[in-house]
C-alpha cells in the first residue's frame, strides 16, 4: 500500500514516509497552539518545518 501511495505522490517508500512525518509534526504544532488544522493550514506549517529543518541541515530530499 505504501509504494502504491509513494508512486502516485511520485515519490519512493522513504519519502513518502517521510511527507506523513511532517504531516504528522504539523498537525501536532498547529493542534498543541489551538490554531485550526485545515489541509491549508497543515501544509502551510509542514513547508515551514520543512523550510527550518533543511536551514539547519544544509538541504534535504523532500
């Protein structure tokens, strides 16, 4: 089910896990501030943990 998910998201296993970690780490930070957790706001907040993340760490494969 994963690859099948990954190859119509065009990414591998890896990065497609990866994306659900964000996901995840987003909703957690947007539901522990009481901010509301639409599907524009999840991704609003997963790019910017993903944009603090690939800062610190010099880049990144997402």
């Amino acid at each position: 089910m994963l690859t099948r998910i990954a190859e119509r998201q065009g990414r591998n296993e890896g990065a497609q896990v990866e994306q659900l970690v964000l996901f995840y780490e987003a909703y957690q930070q947007l539901n522990s501030e009481g901010s509301p957790t639409t599907l524009d706001a999840i991704n609003a907040k997963v790019n910017e943990i993903w944009d603090s993340l690939t800062k610190d760490s010099g880049g990144g494969n997402a």
